[in-house]
C-alpha cells in the first residue's frame, strides 16, 4: 500500500469515527459549557421563547440548575429546575452509551453506519 493510499484509509476511517460519535462529541461540550457558566448569572440567555418577548417557558432555569449540580449543591440546583438533576443523569447515560456502542450496531430500527 502506497503513502496516499495509507493516508487515504486514514482520513476515511477517521471521518467516519468522528462522524459516529459526533452526538456524544456536542452532549459532552454542553455540560462542559453548563458546568463553567456562572449559575447565578440570570443576565444570559439562549432561550428562544425568552427572546420571542414570552415570561415564562417550561427549560428556563435547567442550564442554571446544572451549573448548580456542577459546583455540589444539589439543593440549589432542584431549587433552580427540579428537571436538572435527571437531564444530567440522562445526558451522561446517553453518551456513556454513544461512546461505547459499536460502529455499525442496529438501534431502534436504524443503522448507525454512516453509509447507510
């Protein structure tokens, strides 16, 4: 096999890794992003229904109750959003799983390969 070749199957086995597990890759920088913000920040906001003029919206306070949760104190965190503490279990299920589960594993019906 020739240097291009090599460097061919490479990049393509490589993409194709990245590609996998691009949804773990975005779950992990969210609670890296969540777990550093400031929780007692109420200035920033992503919140679209916040921004549409709305005052009241059911996700409002879950970023804020992780940050809470990241920084040990749960109380303050279900004190925030009760939701925070099971979205932080789940996300960490859900990407502990994506990390692990074999690159052309059937899932609910469909096929994770990237070919497919």
């Amino acid at each position: 096999m020739n240097r291009n070749a090599a460097l061919s199957l490479f990049f393509t086995r490589a993409s194709s890794l990245l590609w996998q597990k691009w949804e773990a890759l975005v779950w992990i920088i969210g609670l890296l992003l969540m777990a550093t913000m400031d929780p007692a920040n109420t200035h920033a906001s992503l919140c679209p229904l916040n921004a549409l003029g709305f005052h009241w919206c059911p996700g409002c306070g879950l970023g804020h109750s992780i940050a809470w949760l990241f920084r040990a104190d749960p109380v303050q965190s279900f004190q925030t959003h009760a939701l925070g503490i099971p979205a932080v279990m789940i996300i960490v299920s859900r990407t502990i799983h994506l990390i692990f589960q074999k690159p052309n594993q059937t899932y609910y019906g469909t096929s994770n390969s990237v070919h497919s």
